[in-house]
C-alpha cells in the first residue's frame, strides 16, 4: 500500500510539471483533480477540476466529481 501512495506523490510532481510546460492543457488539470481526490485533498481538487473547465475540459462526470469533492 506504501508504495502506491509514493507511486500517487510522483504522479502528481510529474502533472504539476507537464502543467508549468502547457498551462492552457485542461486535460491536466482535470488529472490533477483526479490525483488529489485519491490524496484526499478534495478542495484543492476541486480547483483543478473548475481549472480544467474554465480551460474548456469536456467531460459529463467533471460535474460529479466536483460535487463529490
């Protein structure tokens, strides 16, 4: 279990750092979102989520998941 919390904390560095290379892309911020509701960090993912929208993310559950967090 250890080891998938670890393998959650580089996958979130490593989207943090596609987003500082294209910070227009929504679909990162929308994998962002997804990565910090798995941490628990559900307001901070419901940022991203809302970034992604506002970057014209489609998707028909971004809305759940922004209700759910």
């Amino acid at each position: 279990m250890k080891s998938r919390y670890f393998s959650i904390i580089i996958a979130q560095e490593y989207i943090d750092e596609a987003i500082s290379y294209a910070p227009n892309n929504p679909s990162y911020y929308y994998l962002r979102g997804e990565i910090l509701s798995k941490r628990g960090y559900y307001s901070t993912a419901r940022i991203s989520y809302q970034n992604a929208i506002n970057r014209n993310f489609n998707s028909d559950s971004i809305n759940f998941k922004i209700a759910k967090t």
